[in-house]
C-alpha cells in the first residue's frame, strides 16, 4: 500500500525547517522558499506565531492567483520556543 504524504510546508506536522541565525536571514529563506513554490505569482496576506515547549513555527498565508495556501515554516533555529514555568 502506499501512502501519499502532504507535501513540505502544507501541515503543521510536516514544516519547511528553516536554519538560520537570525530573524532577517530567516524571513530572506522563507520568501525564497515561496519564491521557488509559487514563483513571482504570490501575494503575502498573514502571519502567524505559534511557539509550543519545543518548537516555534511561522504559519504564512499568501494568495496565489485566485487561490489563498498556507505554509508552515519550523524557525525554532533563530525563534527559541517557550520557556516552560
């Protein structure tokens, strides 16, 4: 049997990872990222942060001629997740 995985950056359980080591070389990675997906074609439309006790993610929705995708980015390598109290 096989099995069709989601492809990188489409779930929260499947993230593009993103390393870098800052914020500024990590928002030029993830618009190369998107750049390579949807060429010149996308138009940025939210963000979102969602930090747990091990990982942070950036969730970005674009538009994409008629249609809205949402990538999901794992930027835990320059974002450090919560700390636990």
């Amino acid at each position: 049997m096989k099995v069709k995985l989601s492809p990188p950056g489409s779930t929260y359980d499947r993230p593009i990872v993103v390393v870098a080591s800052g914020s500024a070389e990590g928002i030029q990675t993830e618009n190369a990222h998107l750049n390579r997906m949807f060429g010149n074609r996308w138009r940025f439309l939210r963000q979102l942060l969602l930090r747990d006790a091990v990982r942070s993610y950036d969730v970005i929705v674009v538009q994409v001629g008629r249609r809205t995708e949402t990538i999901y980015f794992d930027i835990t390598s320059f974002m450090p997740p919560k700390e636990r109290r």
